[in-house]
C-alpha cells in the first residue's frame, strides 16, 4: 500500500466521524477510568500476593 492511498483512507475516515455528543463522551470516559481502576486493581492484588507467596511481607 502506498503513502497516498493510506493518507486517502485515513482522510475519509476523518471525513465521515463525528464528534461525540457529551453525554456520550462521559459515558466513555467512565468505562475507560473504570477499566483502567479495574486492571489497576487486579496488578496491585497479584503484586500483594507474590509478595505475601515469597514471604518478603509489606516491609
């Protein structure tokens, strides 16, 4: 694929989106900071648990 035909494509990608509505927008933004707070959550819980496993404790 070519340099041009890719910048034809992304121009009418552009061309056609619109911009969200605000409700709409919140609406994403909460399901992107809870999924962020969710995987967040799920790292800082294996973290604890490794370290709990190999006895190193919270020191």
């Amino acid at each position: 694929m070519k340099f041009e035909e890719l910048m034809s494509m992304w121009r009418k990608i552009l061309e056609i989106s619109e911009k969200p509505e605000p409700d709409e927008y919140k609406l994403l933004l909460k399901i992107t900071f809870g999924g962020m707070l969710l995987v967040g959550t799920i790292g800082y819980l294996v973290y604890l648990a490794l370290r709990i496993a190999q006895g190193t404790g919270m020191t």
